[in-house]
C-alpha cells in the first residue's frame, strides 16, 4: 500500500512550457486534492475532485488544469508555466465521507521552478 | 475567505524548554486539524479537534480548540530535536458542500537545539 505517490520529485520549466504533475492513490479515496505551498504561505487549495469525472476549482485555479478520469489518479496540468507557478504541489486524498473530521493523506510533493 | 492565522512564524529553542503555537481566525470552523511537515514531504495529521473547548492529548503535545472554534493551540512540553518541523494547523468548513476542503494556517517553523 504505498498511500498517495506524485511525479516527478524535481522539475524545472521554462516561462511558457507546458507539463503535467501525476498524481496517484491506492486507498480508494473518493476525494483528491491539489495544493501549492509558498514559502511563508502555508498550503492553497487549486483544484479538487470528489470522485472520477467530477472536479471543481479551489482557492487558486488560474494557470492550471485537472482531469479525474480514474478513482486512483488526478493529474494536474500546467499550460503556459509563469515564474508565479514556482512552488512545490501537493496531492492529497481522503475517504469518501469527505466530512469535517476526515484525515488528507499527502503525497511527498513536486518541487516545481520555473525560469 | 476564511483565513487562519497561525503565530509565531518561526520559533526556535533549547531542547526541554516549552512552547505553544497558536492559531486564529475571525471566522468558526467546524474542525480543525494540526499538521506536522517534515523537509521534503507532505504533511502528516497530528490530531483532530472538533468540539469546542475540547483538548486533547498526544504524549507531550497538547491540542485545544476555542470555545468558540474559532481558534486553537498545540503545547508542546518539554521539546526535543525530534519535534523539529513545520507545524500547520487546517479549518474545515460544515455542510454538505464543504467536500473536505481545508483552510491552512500559515505554519509554524519549528526548531529545536539539543
């Protein structure tokens, strides 16, 4: 059971190159998340999915895009990479109660730059 | 917007001294969450707190949650290098539409000498 994996650990972009993050879960969780963090900045929510086909816009969507074909992965997509996307991008995912009490499980994030 | 305040930013002390970080908001939060993220990986679920006035205990940390839920406390007694992390603490929002987003702090810079 290796809980939420993302790849790839390290990248670094060009200003207006294009790249997808993948992200995958083996516990069968209807919920998955997208975050950034900034240094200082805490965790912003981008995107979120409460189960394949269905997806909605968090805190901070403008520059990316999700898809959520399978319950297992939820890949985001950067179109057009700006100096702003420099940051590192955490996947999440919790149980299907979605509730106020449920735990997020993290992957180990992508450290993205972009120059 | 709900917003999470999380103080102090950065803390940094003698191993066996004490310690709290807070965090605050003007908004109620159904529940909070704490956090502990390590160099390099995600954030781990410490605890969750959901009733207010409630505390709870794990080994030296202790967790609190405002009367009014709108603000909550991690204590750390007596702490040792292996406390050294990122601490955040995450509001989550009541109802149905709420899909478990979480509102995050800041985050606390935690660092402890031997």
């Amino acid at each position: 059971n290796a809980g939420v994996t993302q790849t790839p650990k390290f990248r670094i972009l060009k200003i207006g190159q294009s790249m997808t993050l993948q992200c995958t879960q083996d516990m069968n969780h209807n919920y998955m998340y997208w975050y950034r963090q900034d240094p200082g900045m805490g965790l912003k929510l981008i995107y979120y999915s409460v189960g394949a086909g269905i997806t909605d816009k968090g805190e901070v969507p403008n520059g990316y895009n999700v898809s959520r074909s399978t319950t297992e992965d939820f890949p985001l997509r950067l179109e057009l990479a700006a100096p702003s996307q420099t940051s590192v991008y955490f996947c999440a995912s919790s149980p299907k109660r979605g509730g106020r009490t449920d735990t997020q499980y993290f992957g180990p994030g992508t450290r993205l730059t972009v120059l | 917007t709900q917003l999470l305040e999380q103080s102090p930013q950065f803390l940094s002390i003698q191993e066996g001294e004490n310690l709290t970080v807070y965090c605050n908001s003007s908004s109620v939060f159904s529940s909070l969450q704490w956090y502990r993220q390590e160099p390099g990986e995600g954030p781990v679920l410490l605890v969750t707190v959901v009733t207010g006035g409630e505390v709870k205990k794990l080994k030296r940390l202790t967790f609190q949650f405002g009367d009014a839920r709108k603000d909550s406390s991690l204590h750390i007694t007596a702490a040792q290098p292996g406390d050294t992390g990122l601490y955040l603490c995450a509001g989550a929002r009541a109802g149905g539409t709420s899909y478990g987003k979480l509102t995050f702090g800041q985050g606390t810079i935690l660092t402890v000498h031997p």
